[in-house]
C-alpha cells in the first residue's frame, strides 16, 4: 500500500508539473481585430500570390484554341468550362471541385469591383443555378471554354450576353 502512494504522489507530480508547463507555453499570436499587418510581412505574401495569379493565367492562356467537350478537362481530351477552371489550378497543385456548382460553393466570394487576375467569374445561364465559368484575366476579359463547337476562347465581361448572365465572382488563391 504504502509503495502504491508513492508511486500515486510521483505521478501526481509529473501530472502537475506537466499542467504548470502547458500553462506557460508560448501560445500563437493573434492580431487584434482592426490591426494593420507589418507592411513588409504583407508584402512578402502577396508577391508568391500575384505569381500564382500570373502562373494560372499562363496556363489558361495556353489552352486557348483547345476544343470544347462536355466533361473534358485535359488538353488532349478537350474542355468544358469548369474542367478548364480545374485543370489550369492543378498545374500549380491547388485542388479546386470539378463541378462548376462547387466551384462557385467552395471559392473564397470576391467583390466584381475588385477583380484580378486569376480570380474566377461565374454565370447564371438559364435560371438560378450557375451554369458557367470563367477565369478573370484582367482588362474585362476571362478566359473560358463555351460550348460544344467552339473552342478555348477569351471574350468581355462588357459583351451584353455576359453581362446579363454575370452572377459573382470567387478565388482559390
């Protein structure tokens, strides 16, 4: 009995001791609601973001020309919209859904008034589900595989059609 207190007392020793060093640990720092990051720590992030912009542009930019095809996402199969929006995110590693619906479900929201490079745009074609994308590439243009016939093309958010149908915009970057 009296060897089973003493293991008891030790262990209730590391226990406490355990507890009183968690308790000092260094925790994560937060920024207070409202803080303005360092300006150099900000920029040091948003220059790899601005070249993955640039990156997945160049890849879209690349397949212009490749032809439509429902359910395509590979150059040697062809395209549909949300295919290319997938396949053009994978040459850098990032994992996007392969359905347009998730894509616009699952994207980071962007204002349209503050489009960039890389962001994606999405369009309501016939009713309230949203039927079509889009990567923005700047100027008012986005990059996208239209229909069955036609081929990987660039047109302009200021084209009426797209402009009527143009229902947001979002990021996985």
């Amino acid at each position: 009995m009296r060897r089973w207190l003493t293991n008891g007392f030790r262990l209730m020793g590391v226990l406490i001791a355990t507890l009183v060093a968690a308790g000092c640990a260094q925790r994560p720092v937060v920024p207070a609601a409202g803080a303005v990051p360092d300006p150099g720590w900000s920029e040091s992030r948003a220059q790899p973001r601005r070249e993955q912009r640039r990156q997945l542009v160049a890849h879209a930019e690349r397949m212009l020309g490749h032809p439509y095809r429902y359910g395509g996402e590979s150059p040697q199969l062809g395209f549909d919209c949300s295919g290319l929006v997938y396949f053009s995110h994978r040459q850098l590693g990032i994992e996007v859904p392969r359905t347009t619906r998730d894509q616009r479900r699952r994207s980071r929201a962007v204002p349209l008034q503050a489009l960039q490079p890389g962001d994606l745009v999405f369009f309501d074609l016939s009713d309230t589900k949203t039927r079509h994308v889009g990567i923005y590439i700047g100027g008012g243009r986005f990059i996208h595989a239209p229909t069955s016939g036609k081929r990987v093309s660039v047109s302009s958010l200021d084209n009426p059609y797209w402009r009527r149908h143009l229902a947001g915009a979002g990021s996985f970057l």
